[in-house]
C-alpha cells in the first residue's frame, strides 16, 4: 500500500481536468508596448542642453570686449599730483637677539638629589611562633623575594612579623606584591614608614 498525502492536495473537479500545460500558457506576461512618453520627454530634455549650449557658445568672448571698453572709458592720464609716491627704503631690523644668543651663557640651578624621607614596608603576615613565621620566609624566598623577622611584644604576647622592604619608591613594592599574589600570598599591605 502506498502513502498519500490527502492534506496538501486539492481535489480534482468533476468534469473538467486542466492539464499543467494549460496553467503555464495563462499566466504568461503580455507582451510591453513601447514607452512613447518616455521617448518624448528624452528628447525635450536633450534638445533643451544643446540649446543651451549653443546660447552660450560665444558669450565668454562678448563679456571680455565689453569689460575691455569698460576699462578704456575709466582709465585717464595721470597728472603729476597722481603719480603715486615712491615706496619708502626699506627698515632696519631692531632686533639684535640672533647676536646675543651666539655669545650667551646660560647658567643653571640643579638642585640637589636628596634621598626620600619616607619608605614602604610591606608586612605579609603575623604568627604567634617563630617556625611559623620561619615556613612563611621560606614560601617568599621561593618567589625569590626576600623578607625579614621581626619579634614584636605586644599586649597579648610576642608576635613574629613577617615583611619585606623597606621600598624607596612604591611601584616597586607594589611589583612584589602581585608577585606574590600569584603564588597565594594574598594578606600583604604596604605600610608608610617615615624616616
């Protein structure tokens, strides 16, 4: 048994079949006259620029004659009071800046480089035994930074400070900061230390 698709087709009509070829023969496009209107505007338009040019042709030469015989009526002999004056001589410079500065000497105050007044320290951690903090040192000089131990009595006992520095300049303490980052130190924080 064979599938039909009875959705998609449309029913035959009783009596009359149109055949396919039928179909094709009605729907053919009629055949276009010729654009007349077209045809006339077209020439209107063409026939009007060269008209326009041939208007045109000589009129540049016409304007120069004229402007010439325009010129010939305004133009008078001069009498002696119109002459115009002779221009004057020509100034001097005032200027004598060119010479001085060959034979200038500039003299300069540099001051003296002086050494920061502050510093950057950078302490990572804080432990309560010194192996702690000895383990902490070693993680840092992994990274191939070095760092300092220092014992602080505080109120609740001795602690041991782990740090780096002291930095002149702060972009370099930041520098081993990120360094560090990268290895999972992340409890750094720069402190200002003045001399």
């Amino acid at each position: 048994m064979t599938n039909r698709d009875y959705a998609n087709t449309k029913p035959a009509r009783k009596g009359k079949v149109k055949s396919k070829t039928t179909r094709r023969k009605s729907q053919a496009p009629a055949p276009r006259r010729f654009p007349l209107v077209l045809l006339l505007v077209t020439l209107g338009l063409v026939s009007g620029f060269g008209y326009f040019l041939w208007t045109i042709n000589n009129s540049a030469e016409q304007l120069d004659k004229t402007a010439e015989s325009v010129v010939e009526q305004t133009v008078v002999k001069p009498t002696q009071k119109q002459v115009p004056k002779a221009l004057p001589p020509k100034p001097k410079e005032r200027w004598a800046y060119q010479q001085e500065l060959l034979n200038k000497q500039v003299e300069v105050d540099i001051p003296e480089v002086t050494a920061p007044t502050h510093r950057y320290l950078m302490q990572c951690a804080s432990f309560r035994t010194q192996s702690q903090a000895e383990q902490m040192k070693a993680v840092i000089a992994f990274q191939g930074l070095e760092s300092d131990i220092s014992k602080v009595r505080g109120t609740t006992g001795d602690w041991y400070k782990v740090s780096l520095g002291p930095y002149d300049r702060k972009r370099q303490a930041e520098k081993h900061r990120h360094i560090l980052q990268k290895a999972g130190i992340d409890g750094c924080f720069l402190m200002y230390v003045k001399k």
